[in-house]
C-alpha cells in the first residue's frame, strides 16, 4: 500500500490587481476575504503557504492564523515563479494543492473530494483535478514526484497536462470550479453566484 503524502496547500495570492479598486484576496464575499475562504477550504491538510507579492502590504495583515506567507518578489514574471517559490518550501517528497486566491467560489467538499481520490489514485496517477463537462479548472492536486517539472516549465499547465495518461479527473456537477475574478463585473458575477450558493 503506498505510503500515505502529505499534501500541502499553495495559494497563489501575489499577482497584481489593476482592474479592481483592491487586492484580489482581499475580495469580499459575505463577511470573508476570497482568501479566507481558500484557507478555510484546505483545512485538514498541511500547513498553508500563502504568496504575497503585489501588494503584499496590504494582504498581510489579513492572512488567516495557521498559514505561513512566502513572499515572491519576483511576481511579475507570472504565477509560475509564484509555485516555484512555494515548492522550495515544502519538503521534497509531499505532494501540493495549487490553489489560486481568486476562485472563491469553490467549497471545501470539493476539495475534500480532490483530496480522497488523490490518495486512492492508481500509482501512474499522479496528479488529480477537477472537470465540470469538457472543462478542467482548479484546484489541482500534485504528486511530489513532479515538482522538478515546475522548474523547467514556463507554466503549471504544461505540466498539469502534459501527459493526459497520469491525470486522475473528478467530475463535478458546479462550474465554480472555472470561475474566477479579474474586473469589476467579473467580481460582481461571483458575489452573486456567492449569495445563491
């Protein structure tokens, strides 16, 4: 029986924000930030690393009790280097949850779900995400075995699909697991769909 991985979640909260009038994880949604609620939905696993970069001055003050923040100076060069800088964190051999900040939507039984299956995968399996019909979207959850990929690739994509033969999907009935938030009304859609969940 293979060995039971720790698996530790990642969630990526240093990109910039120009096209709303505050920080991405500072989004509110009822009475939380969009980052709350990511650390909220990772509890039971690992210690949470949270990257800070473009306005992490503003963020910090609000990163829930428990998570651990690593800061990426370096945001600019894109979300991968946010990964990267996390992975260096974690040990060697745990696997992670890529976990972007400005998907508040998702809810903790989907990632509970992520999590059950990732450790009753086939061995050859060794990443697992979620699929709402055609469409994969987030989290994704991902052996240790490829952190090394991470590295040498210009995207997590890349890697995530690279080899369709060892991703293990989940079907799920909600496409809160694609949405996501960049202006305005993309950030109103989601308090709406928020309100009626």
């Amino acid at each position: 029986m293979r060995k039971r991985e720790k698996i530790f979640p990642i969630i990526l909260a240093a990109g910039s924000s120009d096209n709303l009038p505050f920080p991405k994880p500072l989004a509110m949604f009822g009475r939380k930030t969009a980052l709350a609620i990511a650390v909220e939905n990772c509890a039971g696993l690992e210690r949470p690393l949270i990257v800070l970069g473009c306005d992490a001055w503003r963020v910090r003050g609000a990163v829930p009790g428990g998570a651990r923040i690593v800061m990426n100076r370096g945001w600019r060069q894109g979300q991968i280097s946010s990964l990267r800088i996390a992975l260096k964190q974690i040990p060697a051999d745990a696997a992670f949850l890529i976990y972007p900040v400005d998907h508040p939507l998702l809810k903790r039984k989907t990632i509970q779900r992520l999590v059950r299956v990732f450790r009753t995968r086939d061995a050859s399996r060794e990443i697992t995400v979620p699929r709402h019909g055609r469409l994969y979207g987030h989290p994704a959850i991902v052996s240790g075995k490829l952190k090394g990929e991470f590295f040498k690739s210009k995207t997590a994509r890349d890697v995530i699909y690279r080899e369709p033969a060892r991703v293990r999907t989940v079907t799920v009935t909600t496409r809160d697991i694609f949405m996501d938030f960049n202006t305005s009304e993309s950030y109103q859609l989601c308090v709406r769909r928020f309100k009626t969940r």
